[in-house]
C-alpha cells in the first residue's frame, strides 16, 4: 500500500502532472502554471459547507463534504484521469495543503499510483513566487526598448521574439497594452497573483549570459503593479530608443485600435479621464473627430498634445540610461522593417558581447 509523500516547490518538474483541486474561482485567480483543474469542491459547494461550518455544526460539514469530495473524485477518476497508466505520478495540491488535497492524494496512492501532496498548498507556492521576483531580475542583464506612443515597441518585441532573442512582453502578459487606451476588447486582465506567477515563469526559464528584451513601462499596466525589484532592474538597464516617423506610428496606431475606429463613443468615454487636463474644448473637438473618421488628425493630435508629452516626462524621470541609447531610426513599421530591425539589435549586441 502506496503511502502519500510530500513534496515542496522546488520539486514541481519531477511530477507527471500537477492536479490543482481548488474551485474553478480560486483557479482562474492563480494556479501553478500547467496545472489541471480537477475541483473536489465546486464554487457553490465550498460555500455551501463553508457556511454550514459556522452556522451548524464542523461535524455535519465534514461529513456533507466528505461525501460531496467523494463523489467528485469518483467523477475525475472516471474522465479527467481515466487513462492515466500505473507509473503516473500526480502532485496534489489545494489552498494550504491540507483535507482536500490530502483526499484526492490519498485515493490515489490507494489506487496504486505515486502521488504525492504539495507540502504546504497554493499558500507555500505563492510565497515562493513573491521571494523569487524579488531575486530573479537581478541575475539578468535587460535591455529596455523605449520610444513614443505608436512607434512600434511592442512590435519589436515580437520580431525579436521570432529570432529567438529572450523577450519578456510584460503588455503580453498583463492582457494589457500600457496606456490609457490600452484595454483591450473583449479581454479582462489577469489577476494581480496570476500576473506575477506568469512573470516567475517566464523569467525562471531565461539564460543568464543572453539579454532580455523588455518594453519600458511604468510603474502600472493597467490595473496591475509590475513588481518592484522588476522594474528597479529595468529603470537601470541600457536603453534601445525607436525614433519612428509620424505618418508611420499613427498608421500603427489606428491598425492597433480598430475597436475604436468602429465605435467612436467608446473612444471619447475612454478619453474623459483626460478632461481635467485637456480641458472640455478639446475633448469635443477630439469627439467631433472622431464622429467624422478624421482618425489621422484625430491621433496626430492625441499623440502631440497628450501621449508624447506624457511619454518624455515619464521616461526621462525613470530611465537614466536613456540618454546614452542605442538609437534606432525607422521610416515605416512594417513586419519586414522590423524584422530586419531584430536581427541587426541581435547582431549588435552579440558583437558587443564578444
């Protein structure tokens, strides 16, 4: 008879698979990364006996849960881990390592396989995380992409990314694109602890000896806090500097933001926060462009009233090493420009290295 082990952090890749048994709720806010989502309570149901806990009786509790747990484990033995072969070996875990993950572990090993029960839970992960994106960025050597609104930084990125440069794409993983406008349709962000859990995934996964390729950015992307040991790294790290052409950021702009194109109210509700800056003449003369699809002069005045003051101001406070960058002149920022642009950064900085 198969006994339950207990495993810690460190060992997570020695495991077949990683069976997070939260509710659905408590997964989509952070989860390990490629864990499986095999709930032995539901959202309603872990509320349910949460409040029979406190209203009646633990006993009753347990016993209601226990008999719930039961009948959702038969239901995952039967589909979720059917096929599973006799060598698997699953890493469980719940909230603190404690009954519902001690359940789901426990069936297992009777069953015969070698699982083993997440010394801790989610909770000791999640601490892991917090200590871990207060040490990782300090091991690698950033190089900063800055450059106004529009000129095509998030795009580099990608055509980096493409060449197999080492890209961490915070806008990517916050679902966000960094600026007032920068909600993107029909996607929420993540959640501030999933946020940060993909940002330890991407940056444990880096080479130490190769740079990193990263956006500038402020202190928030959207409405979520890049961590400050992060950001720190960044705001001293040396600057690569796009100066694109005007014509070329606002065709960028108005490719990027179709949603608005199509629905110009969205656009002058989304601009409202700018009204005790800009005034009301200048939000009704922005709405009244937007009304006539006049987007060209509509974004060329948004990016030299609003964003390109907004940008300097912001850059020249936090990146110092900006005045020594790197700086790269594009015309147009179209993929092949672009890509062309990555592979001579690449070059570059491997010339540098050598």
């Amino acid at each position: 008879m198969r006994k339950v082990q207990l495993a810690n952090v460190s060992q997570l890749t020695e495991f077949d698979d990683i069976i997070d048994v939260r509710t659905p709720a408590e997964f989509a806010l952070d989860h390990i990364p490629n864990a499986i989502n095999a709930p032995v309570l539901n959202n309603e149901e872990r509320v349910r006996i949460g409040t029979l806990y406190k209203q009646a009786s633990p006993f009753e509790a347990k016993r209601e849960g226990a008999a719930l747990i039961a009948r959702n484990i038969a239901h995952h033995l039967e589909t979720l881990f059917h096929d599973r072969p006799r060598e698997w070996q699953p890493l469980v875990y719940c909230w603190r390592g404690g009954k519902r993950s001690g359940s789901m572990a426990h069936i297992f090993a009777q069953i015969g396989w070698r699982a083993a029960q997440l010394d801790g839970g989610y909770k000791s992960f999640r601490r892991h995380v917090i200590d871990e994106l207060e040490t990782l960025p300090s091991l690698y050597k950033f190089r900063v992409v800055c450059g106004a609104t529009g000129s095509g930084k998030s795009r580099l990125l990608q055509a980096l990314d493409v060449q197999g440069a080492q890209v961490l794409d915070l806008e990517k993983i916050a679902r966000h694109r960094g600026s007032l406008l920068g909600n993107l349709p029909d996607e929420a962000q993540p959640a501030q602890k999933m946020f940060e859990t993909q940002l330890w995934e991407t940056l444990r996964h880096f080479d130490v000896q190769q740079p990193v390729f990263v956006e500038a950015e402020s202190r928030k992307i959207g409405n979520l806090a890049v961590p400050t040991a992060l950001l720190e790294q960044m705001r001293q790290s040396e600057c690569i500097a796009i100066d694109a052409s005007i014509s070329a950021r606002v065709q960028l702009l108005t490719e990027d933001y179709q949603h608005f194109l199509t629905n110009p109210d969205l656009l002058s509700r989304s601009l409202k926060p700018l009204l005790e800056i800009q005034g009301k003449k200048v939000l009704d003369d922005w709405h009244e462009m937007a009304t006539k699809s006049e987007w060209s002069p509509l974004v060329e005045d948004l990016l030299s009233r609003h964003y390109d003051p907004a940008y300097q101001r912001s850059t020249d406070n936090n990146y110092p090493q900006l005045n020594n960058a790197h700086i790269v002149k594009l015309r147009t920022l179209d993929e092949v420009t672009l890509s062309a642009t990555a592979q001579a950064l690449i070059n570059t900085i491997r010339t540098c290295n050598n």
